[in-house]
C-alpha cells in the first residue's frame, strides 16, 4: 500500500498548480524512499473540458496522478439544486478518502508551496498511527498568521480541534471509522475541519501538530487568482445560540457535538463512505444525494440559495 497521499480539492479556475506540483517534486527527491501519490479533486473538471490535459501536461507523468471531480453535491456542479456553485469543502474531501490509496491523507490547498521535508513531516502520520498537523504562514506578512506556532515550539500531541489549516493528514481507517467530513457544513466553509478532528480524536485518533512543517500560502497572488465576487458580499448565515444572541451559524454544530460528548459520526452524512468506496473500485458511478432540500441555517430552499 502507498503510505502517503497528498490530495489538492479545489474550485478555482486558475491554481497555483504547478507551484505545488514543483514543490512536491523537490520534496520527493529528498525522500526517495517514501511511496506516495497526488490526488486533485477538481470541480473545475465540470466545466472545462481542457482542465484534465492542462494540469497533466504540469505532472508530466513524473509521479502517480489522480484527477476526479468532486462527488455529487447539492451544493455545485451539474447535480447542484443551488442557482450557484458554493464551495463544498466537506464533499470535496469526503471525495479525496474514496479515491485515496494511502494510508495517510494529506490535505493541501491551492495558492501555496510546501517545504522539503513536508512528507517526511506526514510520515510520521503513518509511523505512529495518528492524524498530523502542520503550520502555516501567507507570503508577505509578518508571519504570525498561524497562532498554534506561537503556542507549541516543539511537536506534540493536541486536541482534535487544532486540526485546520492548509497542512493536515489523517489515517485513511480513522477517516472511515469516523465516516468522513460532515456535510451538514456544506455550503458555507468553516470550522468543519476542527469538527472533524473533534471526531477523530473521540474515535481513538491522536492528533499531532509539528511546527517544523510549515507551507507557504502565496498571498501577492492569491487575490488575482480568486477575482473578486460579484454583486454585494454576502454574509454569513447565523444562527441563534443558547445564549439567546445570534452567532455564526456552523458554531450550532460544533455547540451540538460538544453536547453529545459520546459521538463520533456526522449528522450530515446519508452515506456511507465505505460503501461509496466500493462503488468507486467497482467503476460504478455514484448516487446523487436528494437531500437536504432547505439550508438548515436558515431554512431557505436551496433553489434560492
């Protein structure tokens, strides 16, 4: 079995792509010995029909590749019920454990650049059987971007929820045990990677953050990759919390799961990964979720959304 594989999920047009995939190159050679793979789940794949050749022409066949949208979603691309795409993280990486042959997953994001020894740095998901968290800094600030690196000067086991970012490996069978990402979040990004870790260390999953892995978010161009939205920026849906104020609306989730100290498992989730992976392996196409049909943030149809 290969023991890493590091998955980009991503929705932007122009990526920083082959920034990382040279980055990666740099990092393997450093460490010949260790087997990994790539994995981009790419929404972009939907809509451009040179998407596939574009960004294997960046590859250049020099390491095992793997390119697949996202799996069906409400939320984007053809199967969407929503007059947009929204950025469904939670899908998109539910999407990376099924194509995954590693042991360890490694999530990165676009727009950055990884260190030489970032996979040894996740190796050491595999040698001791726990998730991994690395930090991160955005190109032309100060570098205090990334709070865990002040608190923690040395590697050392942590709580579930520090794990976020754009540098973080999981145990593809805690993945699993867990069933994934909890797409209750899809649609509006946030705070779903510390509840996933919240999970995982309730599952028995140690979490390690290493602040000697650290990648480098490319900030000068990040703003001319993304663009700019169109129209008035829209808010955040809320939500009001136990405290009878009106907060950020992903926080009743996290406020739900610190209730319920003895779980697990998402609320979101009407599937099984393990069974979407076998549909996977068997090249069976998967099935398109018909549920929800309202945002439970507000309970706006997802057809106005």
């Amino acid at each position: 079995m290969i023991s890493l594989t590091v998955a980009l999920t991503t929705l932007r047009k122009e990526p920083r792509f082959e920034l990382l995939v040279e980055s990666l190159i740099i990092a393997a050679a450093k460490y010949p010995m260790l087997t990994w793979e790539f994995l981009c789940i790419d929404g972009i794949i939907w809509y451009d029909p040179n998407r596939r050749q574009k960004l294997a022409d960046a590859v250049k066949g020099r390491f095992k590749y793997i390119h697949e949208p996202p799996k069906p979603t409400l939320w984007q691309g053809p199967t969407r019920l929503t007059s947009k795409d929204y950025w469904d993280a939670c899908s998109a990486r539910n999407t990376a454990y099924l194509y995954a042959n590693g042991r360890q997953v490694i999530f990165v994001d676009d727009c950055i650049s990884i260190p030489e020894d970032f996979l040894y740095h996740h190796f050491g998901g595999v040698m001791g059987n726990c998730a991994v968290a690395g930090g991160y800094r955005i190109e032309g600030t100060d570098g205090n971007n990334d709070h865990r690196l002040a608190a923690v000067t040395e590697p050392q086991f942590v709580s579930g929820g520090w794990l976020y970012g754009m540098n973080m490996s999981v145990p593809l069978v805690a993945a699993y045990k867990v069933n994934g990402y909890d797409e209750m979040y899809s649609g509006q990004g946030g705070v779903e990677d510390c509840e996933h870790g919240v999970r995982l260390e309730r599952a028995g999953c140690k979490l390690l953050f290493n602040p000697d892995c650290v990648v480098t978010e490319h900030a000068d161009t990040h703003e001319a990759i993304c663009g700019h939205q169109k129209g008035p920026l829209i808010p955040p849906k809320s939500r009001m919390l136990r405290d009878d104020k009106m907060h950020y609306a992903n926080e009743f989730l996290v406020q739900k799961l610190f209730d319920e100290p003895e779980r697990f498992l998402p609320l979101g989730n009407r599937f099984n990964l393990t069974e979407l992976r076998k549909l996977v392996q068997a090249g069976k196409p998967l099935p398109v979720p018909t549920w929800p049909l309202r945002d439970w943030r507000d309970g706006a149809f997802l057809k106005d959304c």
